[in-house]
C-alpha cells in the first residue's frame, strides 16, 4: 500500500493556499508593548525588556501589542488616527532587526491595523496577520456551552468578518458532536428564534466594551488568545484560527482588505484560508463587513 499524497484534491477544495508549511524550528519571540515582572512564572525562558528595538533583532514572531488604549464607549474604529502614527514608529524598526519575522497584530482597530502593518512592512501576506476574530470566536463558543451546558472544546463555531460591529457568526456551521445546530432548529440566528440566540452575538460584540466599563481595560482574555496564536506559530502546530488576513479573492471579496476568515496558522505564517460553504445571507453580511472596512481604508489616513 502507497501513502496518499499529502494534500491533493480534496485539501484544495477545502482551503486557498497562502503559502507551503514549514517544517524548520525557530524559537525567538518580540512583544512589543508588554511588561516583563512576572518572569518567575514563565518557567525557563529570557526575557529581556528594552526601549531600544536591537534586542529585538532575530525574532521569528513579533507580537505588536502597543498603541492608545480603548476608551470606555470608544468604537475600535475611532482608534485608528492615533494607533496609525504608533505603527508608522514600530514597524520599520522590527523589520530592520527581524527581516525574517512575522508579524502578529492585536492592537485595534485590529483588521484596520494589520493592513497598516503590511503596508509599512512590505512583507508577503502570509506573513502578517491580526488576531482579529479569534477571541471572538472563543466568546461566542463560551456561550454557546453556557446555553448548551456542555465543555467549551465541545463547541465549535466561527465569528468572521470584522473584529468590531459588523461580524458575521457562521450559524449555519456551528455544531456539537458534528451535529449542526441549524439542522436541529432551522431559525437559529435569526429574529425567529424564540430562543433568541442572536443574542449571542450581541453578547460577543459588546464584551470589549463591558469589560472596559467595569475595569478599564482588556487584558486576560486577548492575552490567553494571542498565547495559544504563539504557540500554534512556534509549535508548527497547523491550527485552524479564525485570523485577520489578506481576504483578496476569498469569498467573492475583491478588495485588498484584512478580515478575519478561518485560516491554517503555522511557524511560516498562514498557510492556507478556509473555503468557508456559507448561506447566501452569511455571504451578504460577510460582503457588507468587508464593503465598510474598504470604506474605512479610503477614508483613513495610513
């Protein structure tokens, strides 16, 4: 017996190539924007704090963390001006002592501020990405096992689109046990519904916003999500995230805009995005997300 060709047919169905996997180990790791007092919990790691940006010269990741903090009541977009002259100051800089790096964007406008780190940094798109729509999907499947009272891990679902008001969750994909939802309740995700699990999303939307109000700040939650996107990067571990990237000829958006589709994150990047099969309603709203953050490029100043 032969071993199947790694890939073939039904992986190209599947997902859009961005770029082959590595296979090679690298180990350095730039945060910028980030503390270092808790290294007596990290276990046996070097970290090295600095405002000059040579320490960090041979990174294989950079995570860019750093810009103006979210107001309470502040929509994420509102953020741009001042975060968009923050990067114009990073970028170069990282570049200049990493030139083999990758870039992790977190601060917001996330989908908004990758692009603006792609631009500055003139490197392939497969090699930039934002955390985007990564902890919202971890949200929405924290209350999706709340309703369901079952293990988060058992959950499975994506939020898609913009990092912000205009994200579309993938109802029709959600499913327990491979067992999707919609099957058992057609209306799901709609004003139908009288469970009103719309609500969810309403829910995920306004989390930032909560937490900022009632603390000032998010800090756990993003930190946990951009830990487990470092490890998938470090580890080569091919994980399936639903990630801020160059969405060009994806889903019928042609625009050269950032948004966060399901992508196959590795030690080189993303190497592939989802064909994500949506209903023809999650292709309109997904289009609609992507039309306003196009509008939100033109206007802005980057």
């Amino acid at each position: 017996m032969t071993n199947p060709t790694p890939g073939g047919d039904l992986r190209s169905k599947l997902m859009k190539e961005m770029q082959p996997p590595s296979e090679c180990a690298y180990s350095k790791v730039t945060i910028v924007g980030v503390g270092q007092h808790g290294l007596h919990y990290t276990g046996n790691a070097k970290i090295l704090g600095s405002s000059n940006f040579d320490v960090t010269a041979g990174s294989r990741l950079c995570i860019i963390s750093a810009g103006a903090r979210q107001k309470e009541g502040e929509d994420r977009r509102s953020l741009l001006d001042r975060n968009a002259a923050i990067f114009k100051g990073i970028i170069p800089q990282l570049l200049k002592y990493s030139p083999d790096t990758l870039l992790c964007v977190v601060s917001n406008p996330v989908d908004v501020m990758t692009y603006l780190a792609w631009k500055l940094s003139g490197l392939p798109p497969h090699r930039v990405f934002g955390s985007g729509c990564a902890l919202d999907t971890s949200r929405l499947k924290f209350y999706m096992a709340e309703r369901l009272l079952t293990d988060v891990s058992s959950c499975h679902g994506y939020v898609i689109g913009e990092h912000g008001d205009s994200s579309v969750v993938v109802w029709s994909g959600m499913n327990v046990a491979g067992v999707r939802l919609t099957d058992l309740k057609p209306e799901l995700g709609t004003d139908k519904d009288p469970e009103k699990w719309l609500d969810l999303h309403k829910l995920v939307i306004e989390s930032a916003n909560e937490i900022i109000k009632l603390k000032g700040y998010t800090s756990w939650a993003i930190g946990l999500c951009v830990s487990e996107l470092c490890a998938a990067v470090m580890s080569n571990r091919k994980h399936i995230y639903s990630l801020s990237t160059m969405v060009k000829g994806c889903q019928g958006i042609e625009d050269e805009i950032f948004l966060s589709l399901p992508c196959v994150l590795s030690q080189n990047g993303i190497n592939a995005v989802v064909n994500l099969t949506l209903t023809d309603g999650e292709k309109e709203k997904l289009k609609k997300s992507a039309k306003e953050l196009s509008e939100l490029y033109r206007s802005a100043n980057l």
